[in-house]
C-alpha cells in the first residue's frame, strides 16, 4: 500500500505578486576564432570567336516624287493711300 502525505499550499493573497529576485551575472561571450582563407577565384577561359555580320542586302529603288500641282495666282496688290501736302 502506497502511503499519501496532503501537503498545504502557502499561496500569496490574491492581488500581489511576488518579489523577483536579482538578475544574475551574465555569461561571457565566446571569443571569435581566425577567419579562414579566402576561396581561390575560378580563372575565366578565353572569350569565343565573335559572330560573323550578316551582309546588306540590296537597295530597293527609290519611290518616284509626286508631281507638283499648278501655283495658285497672286493676289492683286491694294492701292497705296497718296500723301497729304508736307506741313511748314
């Protein structure tokens, strides 16, 4: 037979909480060790043969120039007022 031991609880009054203690040391950093070596860079191979230009071909021929149209006739020129007599 198991023997059961009923404990009582000493609970704070409702409302209150309870001090919190100090804040503790803390801990030291782990120092940061050398930095490795720098990875060699991949050399670049040589630069490929550059595309051929494809030639031009022919020129089409020009479009012929549209005629010009007859000028229109020049408006006829107003008479000119004549000048009145010269003052002293």
């Amino acid at each position: 037979m198991l023997a059961l031991e009923v404990k009582e609880i000493d609970a704070s009054p409702a409302g209150r909480l309870n001090p919190v203690g100090p804040v503790g040391p803390v801990a030291p950093v782990d120092p940061v060790g050398p930095v490795g070596p720098v990875a060699p860079v991949d050399p670049v191979g040589p630069v490929g043969p550059v595309a051929p230009v494809a030639p031009v071909g022919p020129v089409g021929p020009v479009a012929p120039v549209d005629p010009v149209g007859p000028v229109a006739p020049v408006a006829p020129v107003a008479p000119v007022d004549p000048v009145g007599p010269v003052g002293d």
